[in-house]
C-alpha cells in the first residue's frame, strides 16, 4: 500500500491516534521485518504530529539486557545508549511501566 502525507487530519487527538493507526495497519499488513515495521511507524507517527520532537524506539541491546539502543527515529539526534533506571525511557526500561512526565527537564535523572 502506498502512504501519502496528509495535512488534513482530525483535530482531536484520540481521533487522530485512532486515524493514523488504521493507515499504519494497512502499510505494514504483511512486511514482516521488525526494522521495516518500526521505521515506518515513526515516520508515519512523525507525519500524522508534526509537534512531536521525536518519535522513534529504542530496544533492548540484547548482548547487554540492561540497556537500550536507539533505533528507527525521526528527529533530531536521539542518546545512542541508555543504561536502565537513566532518564524517562531508562525508567520506563527498568520498571517496564509507561511513564507520563509533565516537563522531561524536571524528571530525576534527565538525559540533557
């Protein structure tokens, strides 16, 4: 399926949430690379809002299992590595619960 950038989305974010996640479904709908997949979501999630600085994933390095390394992303530089309980992504790792902050500047243990 082809994927045409739209500037004419819902206003509400849960609608376009809901929106652009039926366009992501239908690109990947049978592309079985994770790298592919995950490369293509944070494109299409970086399209769909425009105000996000970042959009992207990190994974577990699998030779370490204590850390993560960035992958697919879209924006600006993002930490290559982030050694578990560092930052939001590092305690959202080590807790494995989301984590909703208020100001990411205030958050114990901010990555600048």
């Amino acid at each position: 399926m082809s994927y045409v950038a739209r500037d004419d989305r819902p206003a509400d974010k849960a609608e376009r949430y809901a929106e652009v996640e039926a366009e992501i479904l239908a690109v990947l709908d049978g592309e079985p690379n994770l790298t592919a997949r995950m490369a293509t979501v944070a494109s299409m999630l970086a399209d769909a809002f425009p105000a996000f600085f970042w959009t992207g994933f990190y994974v577990v390095d699998a030779a370490k299992g204590d850390e993560l390394v960035v992958g697919p992303y879209q924006g600006t530089l993002g930490c290559l590595r982030i050694p578990f309980g560092r930052g939001v992504c590092g305690a959202a790792a080590k807790t494995r619960q989301t984590q909703v902050v208020e100001d990411v500047h205030a958050f114990p243990g901010h990555i600048a």
